[in-house]
C-alpha cells in the first residue's frame, strides 16, 4: 500500500474490530519498516472492544458506518464478512468504499471442502463449545476468493486485488479508484 500510494502513515478504521488485535499488531510491524497506522476500531458492542489502550473506539454498525465519505485511507476487516449474506457483503463493501479514501483491505476465510475437512477434524480437540459449533459452520458459510472479489466489483470498485493465503484464507485489496489514476501513486 505504501509503494503503490507514496504514503508512510495511513489513517485505518477496522470493522467489526473486536479486540483489534491484528490492526494493532500491523501498526507495531510496519513501524519497523518506516509505516504508521491511525488505527480506529468500530465494533457493534462495547464489551467486544478492548478496555484499556489508547485505540479510538466506536459503536456502530459495520453494514451502517457513522463516518463521512472518505473519512480513513484504508478501512479494514478480519474474519468478518464470512459471517453476512451475500447482500450484506454487498453492502458492507459498498460502505467500506464510501468511508475510505484509498482502499479497504479484508482478511477471510476461503470455503473449500478441504477446508471443512480440517474444521471437522479439529472438533474433538477444541476447548471451547462455541469453536467447535463455530468452526465448521463459518466454513461452510465462508466465500471462495472469486465470490469475493465479484462482491466487492459489484459494490463500486475500481480495482480489486485477491489472493489465496496459507491455511484457507483469502487477502482482499479493493482500490476506491485505480491505483494509476488516484492521484495518490509515485
């Protein structure tokens, strides 16, 4: 991101953020490499957010953002969109696009049956209840890297960049404008 923009510091609202945990983490890792992230985290419950730290929190809606139009370069989300219909993907991704000036970036899951196989396969050695019914069904529920990238087309972006990661996860890149002709490259 910061090769195609030119930038060093990026303002970052993450999206059913949770704890925060992997903005967070980026922030500490790309400081290392001269990149600095804003990071602003908007969960639909207070008890999901952390409690301590100096991250900016909000309480809204991830389908219903509470910020103007281009108000954070980036807006992110991790292990989220697998949980939406395929209308709400939609929508969510239409209002990622409206909230970021350049880009939002998603990390998911990718549905293969293989996949499923090792959710299954990990049911009896799961501690928690809630992971082992959790697991397969999110799964099961999880869109493929071509389904994803159809959404996000679909909501308005110009530029849609996809990859498949180890262990079944997909990275999505979805440029607000082209790269080229966003006024922002090097």
């Amino acid at each position: 991101m910061a090769l195609k923009t030119g930038k060093t510091n990026f303002s970052l609202l993450e999206l059913a953020a949770g704890t925060g945990f992997v903005p967070m983490q980026a922030d500490q890792e790309l400081r290392h490499e001269g990149v600095s992230l804003d990071v602003t985290l908007l969960d639909r419950a207070n008890t999901h957010l952390p409690q301590n730290g100096t991250s900016k929190k909000t309480i809204a809606d991830a389908l219903n953002v509470p910020f103007q139009d281009s108000a954070f370069d980036l807006v992110s989300s991790t292990l989220f969109l697998h949980h939406l219909s395929p209308e709400d993907v939609v929508k969510f991704a239409r209002e990622a696009l409206r909230v970021c000036r350049v880009a939002v970036l998603v990390n998911d899951l990718v549905r293969h049956p293989l996949h499923l196989a090792l959710a299954y396969a990990g049911v009896p050695i799961y501690r928690s209840r809630i992971t082992r019914n959790d697991a397969p069904a999110s799964v099961k529920q999880a869109y493929t890297v071509e389904e994803m990238t159809e959404f996000f087309r679909t909501a308005g972006a110009a530029k849609v960049e996809a990859q498949r990661h180890f262990l079944f996860r997909m990275g999505v890149v979805a440029w607000k404008e082209t790269p080229a002709t966003s006024g922002t490259e090097s």
